[in-house]
C-alpha cells in the first residue's frame, strides 16, 4: 500500500514524500499547490528518492540491464531512516535521511528559497560501513508519480522536452510523446522501458542540455529539471506502471564510465539538481528553471548596466596589434561602448601562427611592443575598459606547454590530444601555480577588466584516475570550474565571459562562476535570432552575449537583422568597423540607444516565444517573435524576424493594452496597434518594439 509520510506547501509547490506500509521505501512526488484534490488512482510502485549501484550487488531485472542501472540490488538496500525540516529566514530545508543494514547511508536535502519558483536537491552517499565501496552511480535527484492527474497510464497525454545543441546550434527543442520513445507500460507489466540520454566529455551543452521537462498535455502541467553538471551526465525517464519517474545526474559506469571508491567514514556527493512544476506553459516552467540561475549573480561584481561589448575576432580574425586596435579605436571612440576585448592571437608565434600556439602565453613583440601596457592605455583613453582572451585549459602543439607530459591529461598513459590540442591536468599542483602565473597574473598586471574565457575540444569519456576514466573526467572539470571562480576572487571586480567554442559549457555550474556567456559561434549567419531565443529557455539572457558582425557590404536591412538579435540578450560587436559609412554608423548608434532603453527588460522579465516552428535553421523559413514583458508587466520588448515565404502581416495579440513607445529595425517596416493586437509587415527582415502599458 502506498501512503503519505509527509506533505510540505513550499512557495506554490506541493511536495509530497510517499512510502510503504513499511516505510521501507520513499519516493517523491511534486505537484502545483492547490491541486492535491486533483489526484487521481494509479497503478504505480513507490520510485525510490535516491537511484545508486554498487559495485558487486545484483543487476536489474526486467531487460533493464545494460539500459539503465536505476532500481537494482543496491536501491533495495536502503530504507527510511528519518526525515527533518528546517527552517530559516530565507530558507526551508527537508533533510531525509536512508540508511542499509550495513552503516551505509544517503541523505537527500531538498532546498526552497523564499520567493523562488523551483526546488534544490543534493544527495550524499555516506560509507558507513568497515570497508572500501565502490559506487557506479549515484542519482542527483528521482521524481515519481508523472502524472498524477490522469488515471490509469495517461495514454497519448504525456510530452517529453529536451534541448539538443550542437556547435553553432544550440537549444533546439525536441518535443516527443512517451508513446514516440515507447515508455508505455507493457501489457503484463512485466519488463521497464528508459530513455537515458546525456552528454560525455568535458563540453557540457554539447549533444543535449542537462535539462528537460514532461508535460500533462491534457492538464497543462509541466515538471522540469536541470542538472549543475560541468562533466559528463545523464537524464533518465522511466517506466514500469501507470506513473513516469524522472532521474539524473552523474553519467555512470554503464553510459559514462564514472565509478568511485569511498574508503570507510568517506563520503560523496552528487551534482545539485533544480526542480520546477507548473501549471500553464513550456516558456512559464522554463522561466522557473531560469530563474533559480539568478542567485548566484548576487554574489558576483555586476556591471551597472548591461554591457555593449566590442571583440575584435571578427574584426582582425586572430591578428591583433597595437597597430590595427588603434585604428578601431578611432571609430569607437566617443561611442556608447563599455568593453573592447583583445581576442585571440595577442600570444602569435612568429613562424607557427596563433591557431595552435595556447599553453605559453607570451606576448608576441612585434604586434604588441613592449607588452601590452600601451595597447591597455589605449582601450582606456578611447574610453573604453580592456579585455583579453584565453584558452588556459589547453594546450597547442606549437607551444612549449604541449611536451610537458608530465602535467597533461592522460588516457592509458598517453596524453589525450585532439587535433592540435593538449589539455592541462588541472588537479596538478604544478599546473595550478602556472596557470595563476600565467594567466590571473597577466590580468593583474595590465590590469583587465574583462576576460574571455574559450574552451574549444573535449577530453572525451576521460582521463586517467585511480578510480577510472569518468572520475577523472570529473575531477578535472570540477578543477576547472574552482580555477575560474578564483579569476573572480583574484582579480576584483573583473568580467568573466563563458565560452566553449560558443555554446558548448551553457549550463548552471559554469553559468553561476561568470557573468556573461558566449551565446553561439553562430557569428554571421542567418540562425542567429532563431538560437538566440531558443537559449530564453535554458538560460538568463542577461547573461547571453549575442554577437552582431557588421560589415561594409551591410544593407540597412541586414544591420537591422544583426542588431535585433542583440537585444535577445546582451550586445556584443564586432567587424569591419573601420570601412562602415556615417549612415551604417548612425544605424548602429541607434540600435546601441534602443539597446539601452530595453535593457531593464532584457535583465528582469518573462519571455514568450511566437511564430510557426522553424524546420531548418540553414535555410529558415517562417518567422518568429520573442515577446518579454518586464518583471513587473509594465513593459514589453517584442523582436521580430522574418524569414523567407511568410505572409506578409504578423499579428500577435497582447495580454492588454499598451502603447508603442519606440521602435527600431528595418527601414522598411511598418507597426500598428489595433484593439490589442500588434500587426507588423516587414519583408525579410526584422523590428523591434518597445511598448509600455496604456
């Protein structure tokens, strides 16, 4: 029998732990506040709290095995213990506790912020026994019971949504019915079906976000989560009865060839986990989610404002010089600019080039004399704040840095390369004191106020560990993220930008050390806008650094296309500033003065994505609309792109009424407001409205 242990209301959250007659096992379920008259009878066995296997116990049954390890020998061990609650003035805590018959034990705390939409989870494994355990997974959080408001096993009523990203395409939601991935139950109900998806390697965000969600498409209900996970990582959605259980975390020794071993009185833990339900929309949970991404701002310098950032990539393509930087200097002078970024090839080597010179990070003399104290005094005297690029985590096979085995990355005793990349062992003492010389004390020295983190190839399922390939993977990501959260503490005040060939580290545990993040290496091409608002969903656009390339050639049309999508997020800029004509400037100042008139929405608001679905971003047809409302509903910024063979007039209704204040974009488009409907006909091209309520 299944039965209620404890009931919490958390914000508008419901959690409910539930258990046997035997308080034996304890599984998790999540429901909207409000709703618990709402539940409907089911089927369905208690899914445990917390998902683990160690090594030696019995397998899973059911043609589970080799699929997933959730539900084994392992699980069964461990049964209820105690379960306190905690309470502090912007905190509630629920501590549950398991324990097995031989000293093991798992604690599982489940967090809730006063004022936030979603819900914390870290689980710990203690070794309590007398001798050394070997674990192969250990879930970061399990939610069962999906969905409760349907009975029976909620035939054609259950949607999974994930985010796939690839590079240069990120975010792009997949939206698949249980009965697609064939997680309907059986009809003996003998045997389980899982779909256990994730990411292996060193880039996070780089074949899936660590994020999905499930939604009760008849009920509108929507349960999401999100893993702070900088290594490899799983997600898994299971089914054995009528219910759909969720759990993730880790990869583990079956997908990611994660496995540690806990001396006696050792503990560990798994990656934290966000969760969020809610009744209504995909956009409404995922600004949940996102949400959650906002405390850790709070502990970082902040600008005083959004930014507009200057790189010169796109300007020189890797060949910077005091030289060539003054010359765009003279064009951003006086302008509404706040950082110009010194992108890569500042470290070239004469003969080799820059591509496959990072590790040694010495400046290059003839492009910068004398260092880069007067390249710096530069930047500040246009007035503007300097910033420089690094890609301290690697290696090029043109640098010293690539023979130093002894402090590289291994697999099997060789070190891992990739291409012409090598990668530091970053739990090295040795590399660690490098690198603070390297590149925190270049910082210090010429006194920067912005660094570009970039991180362009993956170390693959591992590296060399005692505890196997996946631990070590883990282990030196972790290293990586402590050595750029420590760039913050070292260098006061700095602008650390989050990069990985574009897109590839966009999740919580790299997004809470930096305030800004490379959106994409989507730089030029017509997908800009298209993966610019597919990030609205798994990521703070304060955060989001959208480029706009601008070139000589550029049509009023094209300028409006680039500068637009700027306002997804934060403006970053880059081209041939030095050949563009005073009208193309003045187009560009414009967008810089619409920019900072939105950029109170752009940092606090809500995001609602319209137009038809867009099949391929290389050659998008359609349009879209990204409309985000200020925190406070008196505001809305609405941009739009048109794509190719779409009707002529967009019409989007309003949640009220408002008034257009200002409008930038394409020259020739044209805006209404009619009885609470925005009409807009633009030809190929794209606007941006800043409205205010009547």
């Amino acid at each position: 029998m299944r039965a209620l242990l404890a009931e919490y209301v958390l914000g508008d959250l419901c959690v409910q732990y539930h258990t046997d007659e035997q308080r034996h096992v304890v599984g998790l379920q999540v429901i909207p506040e409000g709703m618990q008259g709402c539940v409907q009878a089911k089927d369905q066995a208690i899914d445990p709290l917390v998902q683990l296997m160690i090594r030696g116990d019995d397998f899973p049954s059911g043609f589970a095995n080799g699929h997933t390890l959730r539900n084994n020998a392992s699980v069964l061990r461990f049964h209820f213990w105690e379960q306190t609650r905690q309470d502090t003035t912007d905190r509630t805590s629920i501590l549950t506790t398991l324990r097995s018959d031989d000293g093991h034990f798992l604690t599982h705390n489940l967090t809730h912020d006063r004022g936030s939409y979603g819900l914390d989870i870290i689980t710990t494994f203690h070794n309590g026994s007398g001798q050394p355990v070997t674990l192969e997974m250990l879930s970061s959080f399990c939610l069962g019971g999906i969905t409760p408001f349907i009975g029976g096993d909620a035939p054609q009523s259950l949607t999974i949504h994930r985010w796939r990203s690839r590079w240069s395409n990120e975010a792009r939601l997949e939206s698949i019915s249980v009965e697609d991935l064939q997680l309907e139950p059986s009809w003996s109900g003998y045997g389980v079906s899982c779909e256990r998806f994730g990411q292996i390697g060193s880039m996070p965000v780089r074949k899936f976000f660590p994020m999905q969600a499930v939604e009760d498409t008849q009920n509108h209900i929507l349960w999401g989560m999100q893993l702070a996970c900088p290594s490899s990582w799983q997600l898994e959605v299971y089914r054995r009865d009528d219910a759909l259980c969720i759990s993730g975390g880790l990869a583990d020794f079956d997908f990611g060839h994660w496995q540690k071993t806990l001396q006696p009185g050792e503990s560990f833990t798994a990656p934290t986990a966000t969760l969020a339900v809610c009744a209504g929309t995909l956009d409404g949970l995922c600004q949940r989610l996102t949400s959650m991404q906002a405390r850790s701002l709070a502990s970082m310098a902040m600008p005083a404002r959004l930014p507009v950032v200057f790189n010169e990539f796109c300007t020189t393509w890797g060949n910077p010089s005091r030289e060539n930087i003054q010359h765009i200097l003279k064009m951003l002078r006086g302008r509404d600019i706040d950082y110009f970024v010194i992108d890569s090839g500042w470290y070239a080597d004469e003969a080799k080039g820059w591509e496959a010179n990072m590790g040694d990070w010495e400046i290059n003399e003839r492009l910068f004399p004398g260092g880069l104290d007067a390249v710096v005094d530069d930047i500040r005297n246009a007035g503007l704040k300097p910033g420089i690029w690094f890609e301290p985590e690697v290696c090029g096979q043109d640098a010293n840095a690539f023979v130093q085995t002894d402090h590289l990355l291994k697999r099997n005793g060789t070190p891992i390369t990739t291409g012409k990349r090598r990668f530091w062992d970053l739990c090295d003492p040795w590399v660690q004191a490098y690198l603070q010389k390297r590149v925190v004390g270049l910082l210090l020295q010429y006194g920067f106020e912005y660094v570009k983190i970039d991180y362009n190839d993956s170390i693959g399922i591992g590296c060399d560990h005692p505890d196997g390939l996946g631990e070590g993977l883990r282990r030196n990501q972790q290293a990586a993220r402590d050595f750029l959260a420590g760039i913050l503490k070292a260098v006061p005040g700095i602008l650390l930008e989050n990069c990985s060939s574009g897109g590839h580290r966009l999740e919580p545990s790299f997004l809470s050390i930096s305030q800004l993040s490379s959106f994409s290496d989507a730089h030029e091409v017509r997908e800009i806008p298209i993966v610019a608002a597919n990030l609205h969903r798994v990521m703070l656009p304060r955060q989001s650094l959208i480029w706009a390339v601008l070139r000589k050639e550029d049509s009023p049309k094209r300028l409006a296309w680039s500068l637009c999508a700027t306002f997804l997020g934060v403006m970053c800029l880059s081209g041939d500033v030095y050949d563009l004509n005073a009208a193309q400037w003045a187009m560009v100042d414009e967008g810089i003065r619409f920019y900072r008139t939105v950029s109170s929405i752009i940092e606090e608001g809500m995001s609602l994505r319209h137009g038809p679905p867009i099949a391929s971003y290389r050659h998008p047809h359609g349009w879209q609309a990204v409309e985000r409302t200020s925190s406070d509903g008196s505001e809305k910024l609405i941009v739009v792109h048109r794509f190719d063979d779409t009707p002529e007039e967009i019409r989007l209704p309003l949640d009220g009424e408002y008034y257009i204040c200002d409008v930038y974009g394409d020259p020739a488009c044209n805006v209404a407001l009619q009885q609470g409907t925005l009409r807009l006909t633009l030809t190929d091209g794209a606007c941006a409205l800043h409205l205010r309520k009547v």
